[in-house]
C-alpha cells in the first residue's frame, strides 16, 4: 500500500513537469471584432496563421479564444455563461501523432475570459504528408439556459483553418542535412511580393532538382539547378501564383532540402 501511495506521489510529482504550455493572445482584448487567435483565412485575411508541422518534428501550436458576455443567438442578444469544447475528440483535421490540451483542463471557458486550447505531440504517420486539412473546432456556447452548437471557424469566426503537415525536415530551417549535399539554403526577401533570390551553398557540383508546393500538396513549380560547388544564387518569380505560404525543395539522388517561403503582395 505504501509503496502504491509513493508512487501515486511521485507520477503527480512529475507531472507538472509535462504540462502544455498554452500562450494567450491578450491583443485579443483589443479587437471587439476577433474572436479566435491565430485568425483563420478568410478573403479579407489573406494568412496562414497556424505554424506547419512536420513528419517526426515535435509541434506546437496555441489557439486563443476570446468569450464575449453577449452571444448572438439568431440576432437575439442573450447572456452568455461559457463556452466549453470536449475535452477529447473536439477538434477535426489534426494528423496522427497530434492531440490537445485547453487551460483551463475542462475546456470550458467562463464569459469575459481568454480561453485557451495547445494543439501538440508529433506528427508520426508519413503517409500524411505533404497535405493540408481543414481545422475545425466543435464547441458548444451555455446562453440563456440553452446549450448551442458552435465550430471555429465558423459564422462567429468566418474562413478555413488550413493544417499543413509536411513531410520530414521541412520545418527545420537553416540547418545542415549531411546526406544532400547542401549545406544552407534561403531566401531573400521572405516574404515577397515580385520575386525573391535563393542562395544555396553546395559541397559539390551537379545538377539538382527544384520543386516548389503549394499548401495543398500540388506542384507549382520545377526546373533543373545546376549548382556549383560554394556559393549559388537564382531567382524565383511569384508570377500569378496567389498570396499564401509554399514549401521549395531543392534536392539531388542523395537526399533533400526544404524550406518555406512565402508571398505577400
């Protein structure tokens, strides 16, 4: 019995220690017309919000939401108790290896308070990536004794939560991978509006492949690099290619480079 208590002590002991950090975004107090932060995409906000996550990368990400005291229900004005998510199973679209947390633990957060969800683990599936989901986080609102169905985003939060996961390496920037034979890629300006200059230092001289992805996993450019051993610099044209995020790889029979770039007129 003793021995059960002790080690009971010790397993919350540690605990703590493996908590999820959940990072409000006060700035939410600010804006009486945001509700969710990072903001979803919408036509009138043309972001990316939510970071990447990559194959066998650990990933972290915090989702503020700001519960007003008034609810608009069906252009009714009603007082609004909290608003609250499942503890599990709440939020559609995240890959294998992800999982969340809320703070407060019970997912649900009071009226006039900042709630606060952590998406979180690491990404284990390859077979997912490169893809983009669809986030989506179902919620319920406690409003004048009722109990309404809500998601984010949503009418309360107009647009789509685009997920990407991609494929290993990809969100690991400016570091070396030894196998490629690259030792650094970049580009400058990032972000860019016209065109931006990819310099790549090679350990050796050949030909390379460059590809360039869009968030949903299709290829929008290609061309063959051939690059010379030390510094190497070309341009790429954003062209008609639409505002948003895109992964390039530059890569050759011995392995691969990613990185992210991203257009912003």
């Amino acid at each position: 019995m003793k021995k059960t208590f002790l080690f009971i002590l010790s397993l919350s002991t540690i605990a703590p220690l493996f908590a999820q950090v959940c990072e409000r975004d006060s700035s939410l107090l600010m804006n009486d017309s945001v509700f969710v932060s990072p903001r979803p995409y919408s036509d009138s906000y043309q972001v990316y919000a939510l970071a990447p996550a990559c194959i066998g990368e650990p990933y972290t990400q915090s989702v503020t939401i700001k519960v007003p005291p008034i609810f608009d229900f069906m252009g009714v004005m009603i007082p609004l108790t909290n608003a609250s998510i499942a503890t599990t199973g709440a939020i559609q679209g995240l890959p294998s290896g992800i999982t969340y947390a809320c703070d407060p633990p019970n997912c649900v957060f009071n009226a006039n308070t900042l709630g606060c969800i952590v998406l979180y683990g690491t990404p284990n599936n390859p077979a997912q990536a490169p893809d983009t989901t669809d986030l989506v986080i179902n919620a319920s609102v406690s409003a004048g004794g009722l109990t309404i169905p809500v998601t984010f985003p949503g009418p309360i939060a107009p647009g789509n939560y685009y997920f990407v996961l991609a494929e290993a390496g990809a969100c690991i920037l400016n570091t070396r991978n030894y196998h490629s034979q690259i030792a650094s890629v970049k580009n400058v300006p990032n972000p860019f509006s016209d065109a931006t200059i990819i310099s790549v230092t090679s350990e050796v001289t050949g030909q390379f492949n460059f590809e360039m992805f869009d968030l949903f996993g299709r290829r929008v450019r290609q061309q063959t690099l051939a690059l010379a051993h030390g510094e190497n610099q070309f341009t790429v044209e954003a062209g008609d290619l639409a505002n948003g995020s895109y992964f390039y790889t530059i890569s050759n029979a011995n392995g691969s480079v990613t990185r992210k770039m991203v257009i912003s007129r």
